[in-house]
C-alpha cells in the first residue's frame, strides 16, 4: 500500500508505510491536512483560537521540514485545501465560522495576508447551530468558485475566484433546516453532502454559471444503535465506485454504504462496523482506511464488489486525516 499522511489531535503529523506509523514532522493539532498539486508541500491546519496553517517540506523518506506558520484570521480550522493550480490555499474554521484564503508563492509556501471571508446566521440545532461554523471547501468542477459548506447555517457558500482568489458576497444555496453539512463528494455536476446532524446524504446539482446548487434528494444513512456516545453524527463521505458513496457514522462506528441511482443518492446498501469515531476515511485500490478518533488506531476494510468487514487495526494516537502521499 501506498504511503499515508496521517493527520491527529496528538501535536505531531504522522507517516502510515509498511503497516506502521511512524512520526513525520510536529505542529499542534494537526487535525486536516493537503498537498500541494505539484511541489514536495504539505499543509496542516492548527485547529485552535487564534487558528493557523502550517507549511511543511517534504524531504526523503517523508521527513518533514516546517517552512511557516500563518495565523488565518479564523477560530478553529478543521479542513484545508489547495486550489489545482497550487496558488492559494483555503482553511474552513468551524469555530466562528470564516473562510480564508492564503496566497502560495513558487515554492509551494505561505506569503502575504490572508483572505478572511466571514458569515453569519444559525439554523434550528439548539446546540449545534448558534452561528456559523464552515467545515470544508472545495473548488467547484468549473474552478470559477469556492464552495464551503457551513454546518452552522445550513447552507453552501460560493465566493467568485479570481485567479485563484476569493471574493465578494457568496452566493447560498439552502440545504434543509438543521441537516449540517460537513464533508462533500463532488462528481461531474453533483454534490453529495454528508450532513453530520440529520444523518444524511443530500445530493445537490451544481450550476457552475450561477454558483448555486439545487437540493435532488435526500436519504438516511443509519439504522444502528450507537456504540460510541448518544447519538450519530456523519463525518466524511467519498465516492466508492461509480455508482455508490461511503460515509462514516460516528455514534454508530460505522461505514455506510450509499448507492445512486442517476446520480442521486437513495438508498443505504450496507453498514459495516468499523474503529471508534470515525472522523475521516480515504478510498484507495482494495481497501478503505477509517481514521478512528477514539480507537487511537486506523481501521482498514478490503473492498471489492462490496465493503468488507474491518480485517486491520492499525495503532497510532487519535488519528483525524488520512491523506494518500504523493
């Protein structure tokens, strides 16, 4: 198997090869990380108050070297992304809810300001949702917006790039009320949504002129009782194959499985028990890796024509993110 950046809430990125985990490099709660598209860069947010990003080289073997530290303008960064062309970087900061942008110079490092695109609002969660809280961004398939979604208001936020910068109002497009959403699967010209509150998958048809997405359907996700806490909550959702989504489900410590029908998400096909806390998983040839929060261990299921049972367990304190190295 390919190597692993393993993002966690302990203060060091760690380096999944040959079965292990072995430290690559340290930063103070290096809970999501992303590579730069082209050049030996890796980025970890600092999920804090003031939040930061972290720039790191990569050296032989994976060892990192930390090139700079830049306060984002936002509370609490959970998500971090780089634009395709490797420009400008974007934090999510679920604290208060900003979106920032930091521009990238030629060798893959932080400079200048940052981009600090603010929001407000709330939704009907009486816990959850007391104002904005932004999860993820990505660049829309077009690459004219970047899109956050923000659990807090229910909404996505599309702000206008100009060069890779973002700017302006955003367009919002409404996902139902108190659904949360949080992580995205982005395929062609749809959306699909993992919404940590409701415990669905919502899909959405992107409109690239506009900016704006419209609600297709929604389905459930969950049947299990819980296993870890009180309740479910949705993490982090990718494409399986061409025709089904995964998604964790914490509470349950479940994969669930999601298939589609012309592109829609609506139906569950299956739920497979997995590691504890499920807070992030990637899909890589024959397996899916689970990121288990409270398990302080990866989780590894086989995959084939279906998602198989957990076959590994591997040890490594409270992993968050687990990114495939280049």
């Amino acid at each position: 198997m390919r190597p692993f950046w393993v993002g966690s809430a302990a203060e060091r990125i760690g380096r999944l090869h040959g079965g292990r985990v072995t430290p690559a490099g340290s930063a103070a709660a290096p809970t999501f990380l992303a590579e730069h598209p082209r050049l030996p860069r890796l980025y970890a947010v600092d999920e804090r108050d003031p939040g930061r990003v972290a720039a790191f080289a990569v050296g032989p073997e994976g060892a990192l070297t930390r090139t700079g530290v830049a306060e984002i303008g936002g509370a609490g960064p959970c998500h971090v992304t780089v634009h395709p062309d490797g420009g400008w970087l974007y934090a999510a900061c679920y604290g208060d809810g900003v979106v920032s942008a930091l521009a990238l110079d030629v060798h893959g490092d932080l400079t200048g300001d940052p981009v600090v695109l603010p929001h407000h609002g709330r939704g009907p969660h009486p816990d959850r949702q007391q104002g904005p809280h932004a999860h993820s961004t990505w660049v829309s398939p077009g690459g004219g917006w970047l899109v956050a979604a923000d659990l807090g208001t229910d909404q996505l936020r599309a702000y206008r790039l100009e060069g890779g910068r973002p700017g302006g109002e955003p367009v919002l497009s409404d996902l139902p009320a108190g659904s949360g959403p949080r992580h995205a699967a982005v395929v062609g010209d749809r959306v699909h949504v993992a919404c940590e509150l409701s415990c669905e998958v919502v899909t959405l048809a992107w409109d690239e002129p506009s900016g704006r997405a419209e609600v297709l359907g929604a389905v459930t996700v969950v049947t299990l009782p819980p296993r870890t806490g009180t309740e479910h909550t949705l993490s982090h959702i990718e494409p399986l194959d061409a025709r089904t989504l995964v998604v964790g489900v914490r509470g349950a410590d479940s994969l669930a499985v999601v298939g589609l029908t012309d592109g829609v998400a609506d139906r569950l096909l299956q739920e497979v028990l997995t590691v504890a806390w499920p807070r992030h998983l990637t899909v890589v040839d024959g397996a899916v890796l689970v990121a288990g929060e409270r398990a302080d261990a990866i989780g590894v299921h086989p995959r084939g024509t279906r998602l198989g049972e957990l076959a590994e367990t591997i040890a490594t304190p409270a992993p968050m993110c687990l990114l495939p190295a280049r």
